[in-house]
C-alpha cells in the first residue's frame, strides 16, 4: 500500500515512531540541564516549594550573585583555568609519546611495560601513602601537584596506542628509511594523523582536570592562592547546606536572603559546567571519530 507521494505505508508508520521515540529520548536527555537551569534562576524561598520544570516560577540573580560574591573566586577561576590548560597539553604530549614508544613492534619490552601500565588501572598505594610521598617531594601547597601526579593516564595511553596501532606500518617504514627518527616520525607523522583520538583525549583530560576539587582541598588547603574554582563553589555550597538540616530551618535560612541550597547546587552546577559545555560542540567531530577508531583492534 502507497500513499500519494509514493511512499509505503509501513515507512510512513516507522518514520512518525521513530521521530517520537528519538523526541522523547532527546527531552528525557535535555529536561535535567533545562530544570536545574531553571532552578539556578529561581528565588531560593519559592524553590523550596517546588514544582518547577522547565522556567523560574520567581526570577531571581541572587544565586549567581552569592556565587560570584565568593571570595577568592577570580583567584580560583584563573588556577583552574591553568590546570586544565597546562595539564591538557603536557599529558596529552607525554601520555601520546608513551602509547607511540608501546605501539612500535620493535620495542622488546612493550607488552611487560603496558601490563605494568594497565595493573595502575586496579591497584594504588592509598591516599595516606599517596600523601606523604606528595609532601616528602614538596608538592603539597604546590601548583605543580595538579599537574605532574596525573602525567600518564593508562586508560587514555591504551586509547591512543589502539588508534595508532591501526596506522600503516609503511608510513614509519618509509620515514625511517629517508632518515627520520623516531621523534621526527612522532611529531611530524604520527601526531597530525592522531587528531581525531587526541581531540577525544584532550576533553577527558580538560573535564577531569576543570571538575577536580578534592586535590585541591587535600594538598593546597592552607594555599589560598592555589585554591580551584570547584574547591571554593564546593566550600560555598557547604556553608549554605550547613544552615540547617531541616526543611524548617532551610526555610528560615532561605528567607532571610532568598536563596537555598537547592538553587545554590544548581546555580554551582551551571558555573562549573558552562565552560566545559561551550568546548564540546567544538571537538564533537573528534570525539566521535576517536571513540570509534580509537575502540577498534586490528
């Protein structure tokens, strides 16, 4: 059976389903961001009733306001800002460098230099050990301790490696035989085809790096010049949560200055997530090509 445009009826059918399943499931995706948005620009005293999906019942920029009143926050935002820069690249570099070394067929030791790698994956010293080994080499209160302790990622080196391991072998064969060494190959052949996994290992690392607090508040507690913008955001949502456990005493702690802790999380939320959301779409390509690339073996 046909329909005047030519069309069966039976694709008709499933192109109207599948138009309403993939809407529901894109609504079911985008209602979190859009309610905690909405929550993020409510009035903390009418928040707590609840009741509000998709826009402020009460527009209110208190939230944003306590938010950005922090103390220490431009401080904070511009450590953050260097970490997540700083680390990207250096781990990027030096975790690519070691997935190219395990991915050459003539390194001897590669298969007991990456079970060594992969075994970090499941097993650590502890956070106690992890500490005093932090300050007997002077990296507590230290920017540094951001930076050099997460160098080599065994998770993101196994990503590369497998992309890389899928580039033709003639390509190093030919460069090796005109000359080249091995990091002349690196940087000039093997780096510029690795765009797309590079591009997806840049996100995970940027994302960590721009979400951690907890390095912060254990290793550079005391340096307030170190402080990361998610330590103090963390900080900031304690202290509200702290003026009361109950929904009585969250009441009259709200109305005295028209917020909660329910508007402030998600007004937190939003500061933190708006930067990392604006990167995405700008590396979306590249995060599918080296997702599936990258998670095939030859």
């Amino acid at each position: 059976m046909k329909t005047l445009k030519g069309k069966r009826t039976e694709d008709i059918v499933f192109t109207v389903v599948n138009a309403i399943i993939l809407g529901l499931f894109t609504v079911a995706i985008l209602y979190p961001i859009i309610n905690t948005v909405a929550y993020s620009f409510n009035e903390g005293t009418d928040a707590l009733r609840g009741g509000i999906y998709f826009l402020p019942r009460k527009f209110s920029l208190k939230n944003y306001q306590m938010v950005f009143a922090k103390d220490l926050l431009l401080t904070a935002t511009k450590i953050s800002v260097l970490r997540t820069v700083i680390a990207t690249i250096t781990q990027l570099f030096v975790t690519s460098l070691l997935a190219y070394i395990l991915s050459r067929k003539e390194f001897l030791f590669k298969k007991q230099v990456s079970f060594i790698y992969v075994l970090t994956m499941y097993v650590n010293g502890g956070l106690i050990p992890t500490f005093v080994l932090f300050k007997s080499i002077g990296l507590t209160n230290n920017f540094w301790v951001y930076i050099l302790p997460g160098m080599v990622s065994a998770f993101n080196m196994i990503v590369i490696r497998t992309f890389m391991n899928g580039l033709p072998d003639s390509l190093v064969e030919s460069a090796q035989v005109d000359g080249a060494g091995h990091f002349t190959i690196f940087m000039r052949i093997i780096l510029p085809l690795c765009k797309p996994v590079l591009a997806t290992v840049a996100l995970f690392i940027a994302v960590a790096q721009w979400n951690s607090w907890f390095d912060a508040m254990l290793y550079n507690r005391t340096a307030t010049n170190l402080t990361t913008l998610q330590y103090e955001l963390m900080k900031l949502l304690a202290s509200v949560m702290n003026q009361g456990g109950s929904v009585e005493s969250m009441k009259t702690a709200a109305a005295s200055n028209t917020i909660s802790p329910l508007t402030m999380r998600a007004a937190t939320t939003v500061v933190t997530a708006f930067p990392i959301i604006c990167l995405y779409p700008f590396l979306q390509k590249y995060f599918v090509t080296g997702m599936t690339i990258g998670g095939v073996k030859e």
